[in-house]
C-alpha cells in the first residue's frame, strides 16, 4: 500500500507533516591479552539483563569477537561514576579487556539484537546489530536502567557479509558528537569509552579499528517492532512492547490501550528530541527507521553535522543523494518513522483493525503540533523573548529567511544577537552579507522586545543560557579524526572534548573553536563509516 509520501509499506491515510520554512581519564597504555582469562581486580560491572530474559527470536546470543591489543584510548570517567561503575576497574587491564571485546565478565549476556528498518524509504526486513555487541545492562545508582553495548565488537549473525568493526575515526566522531548532545542537554546515547584495537580495517583504505562502548537507556528502535511485524510473530512483537512500557512507559501498562498509549509516548519524545536537533543546527543524515530509538534518545552518530551558513536545505550525508534528511525535511521524516511504527503496533491495537487505524492516526496527528509547539517555544527562548505573542512566529521566520539569504551563520548569529540585547549589535550584523537586512530586522525585533519589560541583562543572559557559543564544527571534528587516524595525535580529540563539556560558557583564549570555517575549511560531505 502506497502512503502520501509514494513508498510503500504505508498505513491507510497517513501523510507526512510539511516540514517548517569533563572530568575523563586520558590516553591509556594499559593493553590486554587476547584472551577471557584476567583477574578480576577492583569492582566489575554488577549486570541484571532484562533484554536476554526475552524470547529468542528477538536476538543472538555470541560473545565479542577478540582483538589483537585492546588499548584504552579514553575512559568517559563522569558517565563511569553516573553508572555506578568503578572507573579503576574499567582502566585495568580486565576492564580494557572487557571495553575491547576480548573479556566477557561474570554476569554479563552479550546478545545481537534483531530489527529492521526502513533505509532511505525502502524496507529491509532482517538487519539487526551486524558490528554491535549489547554487553549487558546496568542498573545505576538513581536507579536508571543503561544498556552497555560494543560497537565494532565483530561479526554476528546480522553482519550480512560484513567484517563487524568500525574504524578509529567514526568511532571517536560518536564519542565528540554524542558528549557534545549530552552538554547540550539534548536526550542522547553516551560513549563510555573508546578503545584502540591494534588491528587495521578495510575500506576504501586500511584504517586503524577501534571500538565504542555506547550507554543508552536501551536500543529499541522502531525497526525492532517492525522485525516482528514483518513476519507476523505476534508472541514475540507482544513481549517486546511489554518489555518496552516496563522500560520507557511504565504508565502505559495501565491505559484502556497499552500499545495506543506507548505509541502516543514515542510521538511527544520524538517531536521534543528533533524540535531539540534542529534548535542547535544538527543534521542527522540517516534518520532511517532502525535509527529512531524509542527512549527518544538521538542514535546512530554516522554522517551526521551541524550547520554552519544557515539554510534549510541543507545536507552533509554522502549517501542522502535526494536531500531525503535535510535539515528542514526532519520532523516530516520523523513522522514518517513514527507511522512505520504506528503499523507495526496495529496487531495489538485490538481485533478491529479499522478501529485501530482510527485511533493510530489520531496520535499521529499530535506529532505536528508537539513539534510545532516546542521548535517556536525553543526559538523564542533563543531569541530572548519569554511568551508567546501574535506576530513573533512571523518575527522568527523573518529572520531565517534573512539567515538563509545571507549565508548567517546559525550558531554565532543567536549567540550575538545576545550581545545585541545589551546593544551591542555590530558582532550581528556583520555575520550578514547584506547588514542591512539584518539592521531591518533588528528594528522589529527591539520593537516586540520592549513589550516584555525585561531588563537588557538578563535578557542577554537567559539567551546566552540556550545559544551555545561552541558546538562540534564540523571541520575542527574532522581535524580532530584526521589527527588521530594518521598521526595517532589525539591532542585535538582532547582539547576539542574539552571546550565542547561546556558549550554554553564563554571561553577565552578559544576563538579559533567558535570561528566559522573559512572557505577552504568548509566540510561538504561527511560519510557513514561502516
């Protein structure tokens, strides 16, 4: 069945929305041999595996496939600490150990998890963790359950031919990306560690191999029901949104409509997540369906980037040839995943299927203004204004427009129009080609400013406090990957890290880390990784 879109797998009637106009350890020597027989000294993961409890058909079990010198390149020791994990123990050799694949410690139940997904529109049934390795899951001390998962850990069952690794530098890209969404405030998986392997990758080139230990609060995915729905397996697809409201939805267990009610959850977090995405300028560049986590946590960091100029066409992925997950094409898209959703859940929506539909469509029409309503909520707060108002949507879309036709840059044009609320507007202007424009706008926006009766110090405070002054430039990131693959330098990674744990300071003596891209510097693709 077609949906409006024009791909298939549509549910009845459903249409797309239109999109709108510090504290870690350092470099390690530690390394361990290949092997699973290590001391256990100090205090090791305390494991409880609530995803190994469920059916089989819902992964594989296999351990990681070893390498030849796991090498601790950085422990993440505040997430450590958060975890309830002990960072000594992590930084011995059992714990590299264990972070590299080749240790599987007492209580620990790797798995590869199954799912699907729809990749740029077309539907592959059987996809699953091909290099991803889920250790176990944790149960921290404020008593938050965290999946602990090895991307890069070796083949599996799902691999499709693949060698199962990753390379050095996607790897430390998730790290820089994912700790910078975590700074931002913005819901995200969490790198715990990343770690050298000593032994190469092949792609176009030979590549140094590294693997991520990635923290989520799970890897549910869309794609995960979609699985199960694909081969009608209904005993597996029900104890998997079972096991989903006892993770993410708790209260759904006890709605008319447990499924209806779960589905509603993971339509008002994943209009909050992008609205938050888009807010900053990130661009996630692959936002198929097996990337669209039902927590409502951003995943998968592959060519993902932030904008520099300002334009809502924008598109970095290599592989996004049709602008399929540009910039602005994102809530749509995002609806789009959330209707997959929607027709994987239908056999347990109830017996009437007409009725189920109805009611699917219904939580799907509160995406849009979910959506709308914190993008606006988020972009009057970044331009400094507290309530709402008749005419500020217009305000707001006047200035994008005149961001988009004078190649502003989106992160420093918000940051300065703070220094603006305090008068100072020449930092502005001149982020303009036509200062003009920018002047003319500024006349209405001082205008609709004095009806709030803020005082012009706090207003430049509170707009300071949501326009980061640094966010993870997308030619300082691939400085900091070249470095590391070809000079084993991973100076810039640090320093870069460093900035980027408090994005919302001013940090003297770091210009150069705010500073647009100067012509030559400018990145125009960035790729996958696998």
């Amino acid at each position: 069945m077609q949906d409006a879109s024009g791909e298939g797998d549509g549910l009845r009637g459903f249409t797309l929305v239109p999109a709108p106009a510090a504290g870690d350890l350092r470099i390690m020597p530690d390394t361990a041999p290949a092997t699973a027989l290590l001391p256990e000294a100090g205090t090791r993961p305390a494991f409880d595996n609530s995803y190994a409890r469920l059916p089989e058909a819902l992964f594989k079990r296999l351990p990681p496939t070893p390498v030849a010198a796991p090498r601790l390149l950085r422990l993440n020791t505040a997430l450590a600490v958060e975890l309830g994990l002990d960072p000594e123990w992590l930084a011995s050799p059992a714990g590299v150990a264990m972070l590299g694949g080749n240790h599987v410690p007492p209580g620990a139940e790797p798995i590869a998890q199954a799912y699907s997904g729809h990749q740029f529109g077309h539907f592959s049934p059987s996809l699953g963790d091909g290099r991803a390795i889920l250790l176990g899951e944790v149960v921290t001390p404020a008593g938050l359950r965290r999946d602990i998962q090895l991307k890069g850990s070796g083949p599996t069952p799902f691999s499709r031919r693949g060698d199962g690794r990753a390379a050095l530098g996607p790897v430390l890209r998730e790290y820089i990306i994912g700790e910078a969404m975590a700074a931002f405030g913005i819901p995200t998986t969490r790198a715990l560690a990343a770690v050298a392997t000593g032994e190469p990758v092949f792609r176009e080139d030979a590549l140094p191999g590294a693997v991520l230990t990635r923290i989520a609060a799970s890897h549910i995915r869309v794609g995960t029901f979609q699985y199960f729905a694909a081969r009608r397996d209904e005993a597996s697809l029900r104890a998997l949104l079972d096991h989903a409201i006892a993770r993410h939805d708790p209260a759904a267990a006890d709605a008319a409509n447990p499924a209806l009610a779960f589905l509603d959850g993971v339509v008002k977090r994943q209009a909050a997540l992008v609205a938050r995405w888009m807010l900053v300028g990130f661009i996630h560049g692959v936002m198929n369906t097996d990337n669209c986590a039902v927590s409502g946590e951003t995943i998968d960091y592959g060519p993902c980037a932030f904008l520099d100029a300002y334009h809502p066409e924008t598109v970095f992925s290599s592989i996004d040839q049709q602008g399929r997950y540009a910039f602005a094409n994102q809530p749509a898209i995002a609806h789009w995943n959330l209707a997959r959703l929607a027709e994987a859940l239908l056999p347990l929506m109830g017996a009437d299927e007409a009725a189920a539909v109805e009611q699917a469509m219904a939580v799907l029409a509160g995406f849009a203004p979910a959506f709308g309503a914190a993008w606006r909520a988020g972009l009057l707060a970044k331009i400094g204004l507290a309530e709402e108002q008749p005419g500020d949507e217009a305000l707001i879309q006047d200035l994008l427009a005149r961001m988009a036709e004078n190649q502003a840059d989106f992160t420093l044009a918000f940051r300065r129009l703070a220094d603006a609320a305090q008068g100072d507007a020449d930092g502005f202007r001149t982020l303009f080609a036509d200062p003009g424009a920018a002047d003319a706008w500024l006349e209405g926006w001082r205008a609709r400013a004095v009806a709030d009766g803020i005082a012009p110090a706090p207003r430049a405070a509170a707009m300071r406090a949501v326009n980061p002054a640094f966010i993870p430039r997308n030619h300082l990131v691939e400085e900091a990957l070249a470095a590391a693959v070809e000079r084993d330098d991973l100076a810039p990674f640090e320093a870069l890290l460093e900035v980027l744990a408090r994005p919302f300071e001013d940090q003297p003596g770091r210009a150069r880390y705010a500073a647009p891209p100067l012509p030559e510097q400018r990145v125009r693709a960035t790729f996958c990784g696998t």
